[in-house]
C-alpha cells in the first residue's frame, strides 16, 4: 500500500509571522490525519521556526528547491540539501515548473538537484509536467517522459525509495483549471509504466504519484479515487489552514 501524501507549497508567500500563524492553525486540524502524510513547504527563511513549532505533531517540512552542490562551499545565494535537513525538512521539491520556466532550470539540473538531495538524507518531490502547447500538439508523454528520464538519470536502486513524482500540468497550476481525475489518472498511469520500464515493476509499484495543479478542497476527493494518484502537491489552497486541512481530510 503507498501512504498518500498531500503537501503544500507555499511558493514565495508569508511572512514568518504568517507562516507560524497558518502552522498553529493548521496543526489540531490535521492532527488526526493517519491516511497520508502531511507536508507543507514553506520558504526557506521560515523552514527553522516553522519546522520547531511542529516538533512532534504529523506535518513534516520540505524545502521548495535545493543547490545542485553537496557541499557548502564558495555558491552565493544557494541552499545546500544538508542545510534544509540541518533545519529540520524531511523533502525538497525539485523541477518545479516556475523554477524550470522562470529560473531555466533544465532536466539536468534537475538531476544534479536530486543526487543532491537524496546524498544528503532528503526525500525528493520532482515536478514533472506538460505546458498547454505540448498537450495541444499531442507532446504531453514525450515531454513528461523526457523529464523523468533526465531527472532521475543516475540514480541508484535504492536511491528509488527516496523519490515521489509530482505531475503537475503547467496548464492547470494557478489558473484554476484541474486536470480531470481520468485525464490525471492517463498520465499517472503512463508515468509508473515508465518508471517500471526505466527501473523496475516493484520499484514502479511502490512510486508514489501526486498530482498537482489548482487542487483544491471540492475536487481532492475525485482525483484521490483514481488508482494511481498517491497524493497532491497544492499551491493556493494550501496558504490558508482551513483549506488545506480539508484537502487532507478528504476522506472525512
Ligand atoms: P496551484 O499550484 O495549486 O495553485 O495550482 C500547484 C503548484 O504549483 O504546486
């Protein structure tokens, strides 16, 4: 069975103030929460005080990016994956499709990223995930196997138990268009065929897939009934507490 994860990603918003605030809040809300794993990914100057505010509860922290370096060196305004574990997060995202289109992170960073992360004791959440062009043009497979492919490039067997996928349809992120849970569920399935045909069947079984892209408390319940969708990765449904907790209480 793979335990469900839902995350929120908080991009560039909140204060620290904000993001305590929304935490305490949020912290009864999802405290019976035993179905899936609860994550939020705040920014990283908030990662420390959050991440003690938690201390003990069920919600686990993730970065929203990490260096492609491992070790701390001479890297003006990079975050190594060590130092996000040192304060206190389980996962960091990686690939996110702003950071691919806006900062020009390529498939190859991606993987630089990742071997990072997971050296350092990191889970990964890479953001794979088509633009409404490439799905037009009938690209969308090719393109998030292409991703795949080159963000996993050199990863070991068991580096695989580390790794959760997030397919996020750049279409569907912010716009308050979602993928419909069968379109989801197409491109779920695809993705596990091709992470079994990479690796292996088992490895395959054991991936966890969330999807991501304006996820929000009306529509989590038919996405999680597909068979392949393991989770979400939520953006603006999960800045507010009460939002959120009822993404992860979707089965109540
Ligand atoms: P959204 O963002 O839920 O606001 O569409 C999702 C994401 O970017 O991870």
């Amino acid at each position: 069975m793979r335990k469900p994860i839902i995350a929120g990603n908080w991009k560039m918003y909140k204060s620290l103030g904000d993001a305590v605030e929304t935490v305490l809040a949020l912290k009864p809300l999802v405290a019976n929460a035993n179905h899936c794993e609860v994550v939020i990914a705040p920014v990283f100057t908030a990662i420390k005080t959050v991440a003690d505010r938690l201390e003990g509860s069920n919600i686990h922290i993730a970065g929203q990016d990490c260096s492609t370096e491992v070790e701390e060196g001479a890297h003006t305004g990079e975050v190594a994956a060590f130092m996000l574990k040192d304060v206190g997060a389980k996962y960091v995202i990686i690939g996110h499709s702003e950071r691919r289109q806006f900062y020009a992170e390529t498939d190859s960073m991606v993987s630089r990223k990742t071997q990072a992360a997971i050296k350092s004791g990191l889970s990964v959440i890479m953001c794979v995930g088509e633009s409404l062009a490439q799905r037009e043009q009938g690209i969308a497979e090719n393109v998030v196997s292409g991703q795949l492919g080159g963000g996993l490039n050199g990863l070991t067997a068991s580096d695989l138990d580390r790794i959760i996928v997030a397919y996020e349809p750049v279409w569907a992120i912010g716009t308050g268009r979602t993928a419909t849970p069968e379109q989801a569920q197409e491109m779920h399935a695809f993705i596990r065929r091709v992470f079994a045909e990479r690796h292996s069947s088992g490895a395959a079984e054991k991936l966890r897939i969330l999807y991501g892209g304006s996820v929000k408390p009306d529509n989590i319940a038919g996405l999680m009934s597909q068979g392949d969708i393991d989770g979400a990765l939520v953006g603006g449904a999960s800045l507010k507490a009460d939002s959120f907790a009822q993404i992860v209480n979707y089965r109540s």
